[in-house]
C-alpha cells in the first residue's frame, strides 16, 4: 500500500471514530509503529488531526480540508438521501450550479437521470463523472486548481460564475450554525460559494447532519441567503424554528420524522 493511501484510510477512520490508536494502526496495515506516527506527524502539520498519547484525534476545528478521496467515503447514505431529495426539485431543462463539495458529487451523480440539463461546476471530479451525458451541457468555471479538493477556485471561477445565470445553485459547507450561519474552511471556496448563490433563481444548501453545530473560520452566508436546506436527518426543532423565521424551506428524508 502507498502511503497516500494508507494516510486517507486513517482518515477516512478518523472521520468515523474521531481517534486512533498507534499500534492498531500499525497491525491494521502491516507496518511499524514508527511508520504510523510518522503518518500522524505529517497529518498533524497538515492541520487535519491533533497528536495524542499512544494515537490521534481529529482535528475537529475545521479549518482545514479533508481531502475530497476521504470526503467521498464519509456518510455516503447520507449523502445519497439529500441527492435524492434535492434532484425532486429539479426538473429536466434546467440549469443548476454545483460546488465542489462531496455532497454535490452525490447530487451529480442523482441528477444523470435528468435530460437536457444545462451544468456549471467548479469541481473537476463532477466534470468527470458527467462527461458522458450527451444531452447535458455541461460548463468548467476554470481558476486555481485547489489542494487535495480537485476544484477550480479564485477570481477566474468567481468571473466566469458571475457571467452567467442559473435556475438553481447548490452548495454546501463545512460548518452549520444557529447563531453563526453558513461557514467554510477556505476563503477562495468560500468566495465561489458566495458568488454562485449569488448569481440563480433557487438557492439550495445540502448540509448533511455533521455539519450541524459546527464552525468554520469563513462566512459564507446567512439562512436567509438561501431559499432551501436539505438534511439527510431531520434538524431539532429549535433549528426548525430558526429556517421558518428566516423563510427558508427545509426537506429531510420521511423516514426521519
């Protein structure tokens, strides 16, 4: 195994524990002690986790970005769900904006049941998966190829997302407060996150329940700067109250209830 790989499989497994151990890590994988706190040291100068005695844990003040191999293996039911509902608002004929979060990745994938939909996304990933739609246009905003996110970003996306108009825009984020609002960990993505609400009739933000209660260094918007929240779970009721307050619709799965 390389140890990139190795490095985002001890991710991934902290993304679900929020630790891990040394030495289970070492018999996990096969390799020495040493090896594995090696890993954790350079995770830890990356600023994704927090060294411990014997172990780790995650660095949980989401300043930094988990990569998007890790993103993609995190809450995948989940994700899939707030794909589903979100794709119900979308109809064929549409043009829709997606970020570069894993959560639109998702979305992408849902919306390849649509015909002759028109695509603007900043994630290179997304232009994968959809390059063999044939009735779909599908638009690159270009920009900065960002770290470890394969997403385009900085003034050249923001320009070419501002240039145009879209049906529908939906991101995501890194942190969901009820006091703080929409945040995320990057400002240049958070810029482009900005400018695609900015810039379409139905703003839709796709925030699956880890990102409740949690706060990002940059602000990207209030509630009221979209029109829909969709969960994969159904908030508390207090945050319920909150969207009704600010007149945004929230949809979480049925089951939920």
């Amino acid at each position: 195994m390389l140890a990139v790989e190795r490095k985002n499989k001890i991710l991934s497994i902290l993304q679900t524990e929020k630790k891990v151990v040394v030495g289970e890590l070492s018999k996990m994988f096969s390799v020495s002690e040493e090896t594995i706190r090696r890993d954790l040291e350079k995770l830890e100068k990356e600023g994704l986790v927090v060294k411990a005695y014997g172990g780790a844990v995650l660095n949980e003040n989401t300043q930094s970005d988990m990569p998007l191999a890790v993103r993609k293996r995190t809450n995948v039911v989940g994700k899939q769900k707030i794909a589903e509902l979100v794709a119900g608002l979308i109809e064929d004929g549409s043009s829709v904006m997606l970020d570069c979060s894993s959560t639109a990745y998702f979305i992408a994938k849902k919306l390849k049941e649509r015909r002759n939909m028109t695509i603007i996304t900043n994630s290179i990933e997304i232009l994968i998966e959809l390059k063999d739609q044939k009735n779909f246009k599908i638009f690159c905003t270009g920009g900065l190829l960002g770290d470890d996110s394969l997403a385009l970003v900085g003034s050249h996306a923001d320009t070419m997302i501002s240039s145009v108009h879209a049906g529908f825009s939906v991101i995501s984020c890194k942190g969901f407060d009820i006091e703080r609002g929409i945040t995320d960990s990057n400002d240049l993505h958070a810029f482009t996150k900005q400018t695609m609400i900015r810039h379409c009739d139905k703003k839709i933000l796709a925030v699956d329940s880890s990102k409740f209660n949690r706060v990002a260094f940059n602000v990207v918007g209030k509630f009221s700067d979209v029109d829909v929240i969709v969960s994969d779970v159904k908030p508390p009721e207090e945050w319920l109250q909150k969207f009704n307050e600010s007149g945004v619709r929230c949809l979480y799965p049925e089951e939920t209830r």
